[in-house]
C-alpha cells in the first residue's frame, strides 16, 4: 500500500503595522520583498491603513524574519497601539506643531515673492531666512526618507520632494551669495530669478496632506 503524503501545515495569518510608508511605490516594494520570502504563500500592503498582512508556513519563516526584510527595505515594523498608548497622540501634535511653525515662517516668504509692493531692498535676505528653516527642520523628514530610499536604490514620493525643494531653495540661495556689487539684485528686474517661496510652499502643502492622512487614519482607526 502506497503511503500517503505528509498532511500539509496550516498557513497562518499575521497583521503588521508598517512605518515609514509615504506612497504606492513603498506598498509595492515592502508587497515584493515580503512575496519573495521562503514560506509566504502570500503577502498583501495597504498603504491607507499602514498595514502589511501575511500568510505563511509557521514552520518555515515568522514574524522576526518579516521584520528584518522590511527594515532591509528601508521600513519598519511598528507595534499597535494598547489601552491608553498616546503615541498616536503624540505624532499628531508633533505633526500639527511642525505644519503650524512651517506656514508661520512660509507665509510671509509668499508674500515676499508674489507682491511686487513688499519687495523692498534686501527683501530675498528676509526671505532666505525664513524659508531655510522650513526646507532644512520641517521638511526634514522628507529629506531622510530619500537619503534612505537611495541608500536601497528606490525613489518615492520623497524623493521627489526633497530633490524640488532643496534644488529652488539651493538655487535661491546660490544666486544670493553669487550676487557682486553693480549687478541688479537677486529677484528684482534684470537679476535672477529666487525660488524661496516654491521651496517653502511646497514643505506645507505635503506636510498639511500627511497631517489630514493620519488624523483620518486615526479618527478611522
């Protein structure tokens, strides 16, 4: 008589709070890498609920080997919040205090750069000033996940921000310092141009669209 085959291990199931997420392109490189473990049958990333779910072989891999790869992609396994965790709490405050300090300083950068009336002799100064901080400290955040994004050779959203904002701010502030006596001044008539308040704007606008996204996901949750 033949003997039968070894009965098959039931798969199990693992849901996996997912940081530093920021578009599709981050789902899809944490979905791939997850796929391509030994024992995943399968593996699924929902970037709005920051959320990875695995099925499994818990005889061959688990949940440390899932934590390794993601954080080998540049990512991080989170834990989920318990009765009474004000992390959640306390990443929205920082986000909203972050977002409120941003559009202080970039407001009057705007006004600077789009009101002809305003620009008063050595305006781009003032607005170098206030738009460095905005770029470098608010849109910090920005700038670290592309450092990491490229440390794995993957572009995201990130990317995209940081190179625009750093590339009108590092332009802007060139064309400040590159200014000689006698040439007409950096964004007056005749001088080149200064893109402070692109730089500037662009920081508030995304960090407003992340701090709307986790105060729904929160409100959701």
């Amino acid at each position: 008589m033949a003997a039968t085959a070894p009965e098959r291990a039931e798969s199990t199931r693992v849901d996996l709070p997912i940081e530093g997420m920021t578009c599709a392109a981050c789902a899809s490189r944490i979905e791939r890498g997850l796929n391509r473990l030994d024992g995943v049958a399968s593996a699924s990333v929902n970037l709005a609920a920051e959320r990875a779910t695995v099925v499994y072989d818990p005889a061959v891999t688990g949940r440390p080997a899932f934590e390794e790869k993601v954080a080998a992609l540049g990512y991080a396994v989170g834990r989920d919040p318990g009765p009474g965790d004000s992390d959640a709490d306390d990443l929205e405050r920082a986000q909203r205090g972050r977002l409120l300090a941003a559009v202080a300083l970039a407001a009057p950068v705007l006004l600077l750069g789009m009101i002809p009336a305003l620009q008063y002799p050595g305006w781009a100064w003032l607005a170098a000033v206030l738009a460095t901080p905005v770029v470098l400290w608010a849109g910090s955040g920005f700038h670290r996940a592309a450092l990491a994004g490229l440390r794995h050779r993957a572009a995201t959203m990130d990317t995209l921000v940081s190179l625009g904002t750093l590339a009108a701010w590092g332009w802007s502030v060139a064309a400040l310092l590159a200014n000689r006596p006698g040439q007409p001044a950096p964004g007056e008539p005749g001088g080149p141009h200064l893109y402070f308040e692109v730089a500037a704007i662009i920081v508030v606008v995304v960090l407003f669209g992340r701090w709307l996204e986790q105060r729904a996901r929160r409100r959701s949750g």
